[in-house]
C-alpha cells in the first residue's frame, strides 16, 4: 500500500542511506511536496480487485457490502479513487455459519491432465472467488490465494465444494491450473461500507491534509537548523540522540501527525515558505 512503515522498523530505512551508522536511534527525512504528493502519501488506494469494487460501489451508490470472515478493506485512511477522495465507515452484522472455500493458483504450475473449465461457465460464487486469482495481479509471482464464503445456494451451484470437479479454468484463451486448499464452517459477517466524498481531486484533498495537520517549522535553535538543513539535503540519521534531536522532535510529537507511531510518525511540515513531507524516528526514551 505504499510506503506507510517507512519508520516502523529503522532497519528497511537504514540500508539505503547510512553511511557508517549501523543502527540509527535518531532519523528524520524532510521531502518538498506538491498538492499531488501529499494526496498520495496521505491516502490509500484499494489494494485488490475485491477492495476497488466496494470502492466504486460504496462511491457510486452510497453503500456497498461485501460478506467474510474479517473486513475486506481498512477504513482508517482516506481512500483516493477515479481522482476523487473519499471517507468510509463500516458496520457489520453477524450473519451466522457459512462455508469457507480456499483456493490457491499457481500460474507456474502446467497440470496438463487437468479438468478443464471456461470461467463464464462457472457459477456465480465461483467467478467471484476465482475472478480474484484469474489473471494473477501485476507484477505477482508465484502462487496466489483467496477465500470466499458461500452460502447454501452458492453450494449447491459451485464445482469447488464438496469437491473440486476441475483442476484448472481458462480465461480470456489462457489457463490457470487451481487447488481447493480447503474449507470449513466458520463465523461469517456481512460488512456494510458507506462512503463520503471529501475532496473532488488532489489539490482540494491536499488543502484538507493542510488544514488538519500542516504546521510550520519556526524559531529553530542553531543545532536544530542544522538538523532539519541535513534532512532535507540527504537525511538524518544518527546512531545517539542529541539534545537539540530530542527539541526538535518534541516540536513535532506536539503536532497532529498525518500517520502518527510510537516512535514518531510522518508529519506535514512548513519551512521557509516550502511545504515538506517530514518522516521522523525517534526512541520513545530520550535517553541514547
């Protein structure tokens, strides 16, 4: 989902930028952004083809649903869809006991003896289910998984359950070789989205990202300056944090984080007139 744990781990930062300090305690990066870069960074966009359906559904009708086991789609984050931006909210509804079917494609497999079948000819649960694994997303190697819940009717239509009466479905003159991995009875839930159109494109969803959490860098001591100056140019990162370190990231810890975490968070900052996508990492004891 893009680069949201940048600083969760200081490890998947440290590899690239370091030079000499193995294990940085204090980091903090500074990015000029544009109206397009902050829309981006502060939104999500629905990460498969299950996600962008409710997405569309919930945008264009008010409300989508979707039935599972857990949530299909996090409601936290802002959602940028067609260009537009929304909010959604999430209820859910026990709907009782449900058969989960597990399937697995494994594009590299060949199964040559395989039971054949056309995806428009398989039923409508199982189009939904395998539709999500048949072509396998861009850029995915190896195999792919899914679940589904099927009710009675979805049951009786379906040539997975009880079992399997194929090992493979060509779609659009390609064939993808599948197992059932499984399935179980297990709790099922129906899941009510509700979207709200917050921004109509990214310059006014970036003015709104501006107006809950911009603040701006101002009244710097000598130290921190220089501090934010190598953020901006290269990056921080020092292996003990400094005092002038632990000043400055109060500054920011007493701020409204876009992503807030315990050891810091991303923050949208001013700095002598130029707005800046700030990541900070910083112990939670201001000890080093």
């Amino acid at each position: 989902m893009k680069r949201r744990q940048l600083l969760a781990g200081a490890a998947g930062v440290l590899s690239v930028a370091l030079a000499g300090c193995a294990d940085p305690r204090a980091v903090l990066t500074m990015t000029a952004v544009s109206d397009e870069a902050i829309a981006e960074r502060a939104s999500v966009s629905p990460p498969g083809r299950e996600s962008a359906r409710i997405v569309r559904s919930a945008a264009e009708n008010g409300s989508a649903t979707a039935s599972g086991t857990r949530p299909p789609l996090d409601v936290d984050r802002s959602i940028a869809f067609d260009g537009a931006y929304y909010d959604l909210s999430r209820s859910e509804t026990r709907i009782g006991d449900r058969l989960r079917v597990t399937v697995n494609v494994d594009p590299g497999e060949r199964a040559p003896d395989a039971a054949t079948i056309v995806f428009e000819e398989l039923s409508e649960a199982d189009r939904e289910l395998l539709g999500r694994l048949v072509p396998p997303p861009e850029g995915r190697e190896g195999a792919v998984g899914a679940s589904a819940i099927y009710d009675d009717a979805d049951r009786e239509a379906s040539v997975l359950v009880p079992e399997a009466e194929y090992g493979a479905v060509e779609r659009d003159g390609e064939r993808f070789p599948f197992e059932v991995l499984g399935s179980d009875e297990v709790a099922a839930y129906e899941y009510r989205y509700e979207a709200t159109r917050v921004a109509e494109d990214a310059a006014a969803f970036a003015d709104r990202v501006r107006s809950a959490h911009l603040f701006e860098l101002a009244g710097l001591s000598d130290a921190e300056r220089e501090i934010v100056d190598e953020a901006i140019d290269s990056g921080y990162y020092e292996g003990s944090v400094s005092d002038a370190f632990s000043a400055l990231a109060e500054r920011f810890r007493a701020r409204d984080a876009v992503e807030p975490s315990d050891w810091g968070g991303e923050f949208l900052v001013r700095y002598r007139g130029t707005d800046y996508w700030a990541d900070l990492h910083h112990p939670p004891s201001d000890s080093s």
